[in-house]
C-alpha cells in the first residue's frame, strides 16, 4: 500500500479480505492518500467494511450462475422434447404409410394366389392329358386379367413406398436438394394421406409446375406436416368436412410463398399473439404438446431462413403464410428456442 501510494500519490477504492486484530476475516474498501506535514511524510488511510456488500454481490453471482444453468437445461429438455415430437410424426407416417400400402399388396397378394391356383390346375390337366382348347383359352384371359391387377397395384405399393422413403429421409436428414415444389407437395401429401382418410378433410395444392426450390425438403415436409395436422386437430372441432388448400407463388425470383389456409374456425383474437409460443395449446388435457407450431416457427425462421405470419378470424378460417428463399443459404441449428416471434396480423 505504502509504495503504491508512494508512485501514485493516492490510491482509491481497492478491494481486498482483511482481518480484524480478534482474527475475524472481512472485506475491505481501502483509499490511501499521502499527506506531508513539518516533520515527515504520512499516509492518511480510509478502510470501509464492505463485507455485506460483497456477500450481496456473490449471492447474485450465484443465482445468476443457477438461473444460466437453469436455462440451459430448459433449452436443453426443449430440443429434446422438439426432437421427441419430429419422431412422433415421422411413427405416425410410418403407421399410416404401413396400412395404406397393405391394401394393393393385399390385392395384389389375392392375385397371385388366384393365379397360382389355376396354373396348379392347368398343370394338372397338361399332365392327364385332358387340357381343352376352351380351358386353356379361359386360363390365358384369367392370367391376364390377374397379372394386369398384380402390376397395378404393386406399381402403387411401389410408389407409396418411393414416395414414403423420400420424406422420411428429408424428415430425419439435413440434406439441401434441388425440387420441383409441386411434385414434392404431391409426395408429402401422399404420405399424409393415411392419416388424412381417417377425417373428412381434403386437401387442395395450388402450385404452378417448375417451381424449383435448392432447399432443404426435410424442413419444409415437417413444416407442412405438422400445419396439417394442426388444422385437423383444432380448426373443426365441430367435425364438419373441411378444405386445406396449399398454395405456392414465387413473387420474386429470389423468394417463394407458401399460404396453407384452412376453412375452419379461425382463432381467438387473444391467442393470436401465442400460437407460436413452446407449450402453448388449447388441448393440453387432450395430449396437445404445445410444439407443433412452434417447431414450425423455428425451422421457418433457422432452417429455411425465412418467415412466417398467421392471418386468422373467428369462423374466418385461418393462413399461415411462409416466404423463404428459392435457394436457401447455409443452415443454422433449429434446435434452440426462437428468440423472437413474429406478429400476427388479424
């Protein structure tokens, strides 16, 4: 302290642990000043006891340190509980995808045991030497028309399939890929169809052919995966027959817009403001999670580096519009929580 105060002059509010002459520890303030009189320099020495004040300051440092700790774990629990929810839709595509698919295979299945049948039979009568020109000739129509019904439906067994490996890939990958909107839409739609036959829902694409978008499709089929089922939980809970309609444009040549509109029955005015809030539902008794559109909100925003706005009246129905890049730049994580929400417009 002495040559400090020597160097400088003065020193002014340092900080340090100190003790009493009875041993006891505390923290110090301590100015120092140099001061000269007729006989010998002096230090003239001020000491504050700032104990309580360190010890305030410690504790929020503390609480601070908990409260970062405390969300971190929060975002934490978030992404995985976001993830958990990606999962859960991509199980009930598969379900769905799995019992539209047994249909042609089932028929399809029919037809070759029919067939193998007769084959068995006409065998038997090439083997007796019994086979009539009539028989023979009603054998080749009924293979035909059996293998025509075979190839039919495996080629839409096929197809399911095709389309269903497609989206699931994108839904799990963070592949960018060049597509054609209007055929991607068409597959998306194919592999939500199971679930949309269980309601009295259509759903209508408006989207002009040659619509390329370099992007990444696993983003946009989990965006308008849980749009649909958004609508098909809560904008007819009257169980009327509804229409979503799916709408792309390319205002600019650097943008596309994508308005998925149901006719529904719109949404409160006082919860306009929340739909892309994490955990905010109105089914929260009914096994709504809250995360549906929030999990669009954030990969509107991250991953496709666009935007995102609802436009919606009660009985009205309800649009949510997107615009995004034709051509995406590079990603961002999706994961964490969105940091700022958008305003919806009544």
């Amino acid at each position: 302290m002495s040559r400090l105060v020597a160097e400088q002059g003065a020193a002014s509010d340092l900080e340090m642990e100190m003790r009493t002459a009875g041993g006891r520890s505390f923290w110090a303030m301590i100015s120092a000043v140099e001061i000269h009189d007729v006989d010998e320099p002096a230090i003239l020495i001020a000491v504050n006891d700032i104990t309580l004040r360190k010890r305030s300051e410690e504790e929020t440092e503390a609480a601070k340190q908990r409260a970062e700790g405390a969300l971190a774990d929060l975002r934490d629990t978030q992404a995985h509980l976001i993830q958990a929810e990606k999962m859960a839709s991509l199980g009930g595509m598969v379900a769905g995808v799995a019992h539209e698919v047994n249909t042609p295979v089932g028929i399809a299945l029919t037809g070759i045991t029919h067939l193998a049948d007769q084959t068995r039979k006409v065998v038997r009568e090439v083997e007796a030497n019994t086979l009539r020109r009539a028989d023979f000739t009603g054998y080749l129509t009924t293979a035909g028309e059996a293998c025509r019904l075979i190839e039919s439906n495996l080629n839409r067994a096929a197809e399911l399939i095709q389309s269903f490996k497609q989206t699931a890939v994108d839904q799990t990958s963070e592949e960018r890929r060049r597509v054609d909107l209007a055929a991607y839409l068409d597959d998306v739609l194919t592999s939500l169809r199971p679930r949309l036959k269980q309601t009295p829902h259509r759903v209508v694409v408006d989207c002009p052919a040659g619509l390329w978008v370099d992007s990444y499709p696993g983003a946009l089929f989990q965006v308008l995966t849980n749009l649909t089922m958004n609508a098909v939980v809560h904008a007819y809970p009257d169980g009327r027959a509804g229409t979503l309609t799916v709408a792309a444009t390319r205002p600019n040549p650097q943008e596309v817009e994508l308005r998925f509109c149901d006719d529904g029955c719109g949404i409160p005015a006082a919860n306009l403001g929340r739909v892309f809030d994490p955990f905010f539902t109105t089914r929260r008794g009914e096994g709504g999670s809250g995360l549906g559109l929030h999990i669009v909100y954030n990969i509107v925003t991250t991953r496709l580096r666009g935007s995102i706005r609802v436009d919606s009246r009660e009985d009205g129905g309800t649009c949510f519009v997107l615009r995004f890049p034709a051509e995406a730049p590079p990603a961002v994580d999706s994961g964490g929580p969105a940091a700022v929400r958008p305003e919806p417009v009544a």
